[in-house]
C-alpha cells in the first residue's frame, strides 16, 4: 500500500497535465490549476524541508569537525542571515507590511546587492580560467573532430572582433562569403542554431519517455531506495 498510493496519485496527476494540455476545457483544465497550486504548496514545503537538510547535514560536519567545516560554518551562517533579514523585512523603508522583501534599501537588498552578487562575479570571474583551460586542452587538433572544432573556434573568435575585418578586408565584394566575419555568423546563426535545435528535440525526447516511464510506473526512483 506505501508504494501503490503514491504510484496511483503520480500516474492520475501526470495523465491529467497531460491530458489538460491537449484539451483545453472544463473540468480538464480547472484540475490543472488546482493542481498547480498544490505543486506550489509542496515546493513551499521542499524548501523548508531543503533548509532543514543544509542544517542538519553541515552542523554535522562542524560538530565532527570534517575537512573544510568552516566553509559550512560560512554557509549556515549566510543561510541564516538571509533567513532572518527576509523573515522581518529588516530596515524595509515601509515598514513590515508596506513593502516587498527585495523593495530597495531593505537590509535583504543590501545583502544580496554588496555581498551575494560581488561573490557570485567572483566566482564567475574564476570560471572563466577554468574554461580557458578547458578550451586549451580541447582545442588539440589531434584528431579530425578537434581539429574541425579548433578552425571553427578560431573563426569564430576572429569574426567577433575587429581583427578579423581587417584579415580579410582585401577580399573583393564578390568573395564576401570568404570574410571572417560573414564566416562567424553563418556559423553562429546555421549551424550552432542547427546543433541546438537538434540537442533540444533529444532533451525533450528524453523528457517525454521518462515521464512516460513515471507516470505509467516503471521508473519508481522517485520513492526511494527501500
């Protein structure tokens, strides 16, 4: 009975979303908007159930005194400062009721503007050398496919900047698809939209079996390993 009920509720809610997706009517999609406003409620609940796990899983590597239990220290302590700052509307220029949690100047606002957001530029401006590395490493043309992947790289890094106006600038009008720039955007617009058009039709294939395997059952990863 713990696995049937569950299974049953999954499968009637998703034959229904999907169902109300195709037919457009009462009482069809009526259940869909009460069915998004219990999926709202249960994603209220997953975050709090979420920052009862970011608790309970750093206070253990503090209280075990783990490898780098500091950063865990640094992050409950964020957490819940963001918690409270939210929770009270601290220093909301209208007061509890009289303004959003983010309204400007609200101490929300001044700690997701002069802390969170220099942290998360930070963090970007680091990925950047990671992805440099990355493109060194990838760029080896030691085979067919890496050396096709460095040419149109390099095509593509030349036609954004102006070197590349000024490599092929000789070129007469009649060879204009010869230019680096025209290159790079024939590239970009063809066939980058071409290969995402493709990776996006096998994601949403991927999506429609696997929620076909939920809803009908067969995948009950969803309830746990017991």
């Amino acid at each position: 009975m713990k696995r049937t009920v569950p299974l049953a509720i999954t499968g009637i809610v998703g034959a229904v979303l999907v169902l109300a997706y195709f037919v457009p009517h009462p009482p069809i999609d009526q259940l869909r908007e009460e069915f998004s406003i219990f999926f709202d409620i249960i994603a209220a609940v997953a975050f709090i159930l979420g920052g009862g796990n970011l608790m309970r899983m750093h206070g253990r590597r503090i209280g075990r005194k783990e490898r780098n239990w500091p950063y865990s220290a640094v992050t409950i302590a964020g957490f819940l400062l963001m918690l409270f700052v939210g929770l009270t509307k601290l220093a909301n220029p209208n007061g509890f009721r009289g303004s959003a949690v983010t309204a400007q100047g609200s101490a929300f606002f001044q700690v997701y503007s002069y802390v969170f957001r220099p942290c998360s530029s930070t963090m970007f401006g680091l990925l950047a050398f990671y992805v440099a590395s990355a493109s060194f490493r990838a760029f080896r043309a030691k085979n067919t496919e890496a050396t096709l992947l460095l040419v149109v790289a390099f095509v593509i890094l030349l036609g954004r900047t102006f070197v590349g106006a000024v490599l092929t600038s000789w070129l007469p009008d009649e060879l204009y698809f010869l230019k680096i720039p025209y290159l790079a955007e024939k590239i970009m617009v063809v066939l980058n939209s071409a290969g995402n058009r493709a990776i996006m039709i096998g994601i949403a294939l991927g999506i429609v079996s696997t929620s076909l395997k939920v809803i009908i059952g067969i995948d009950r990863s969803y309830l746990g390993s017991g």
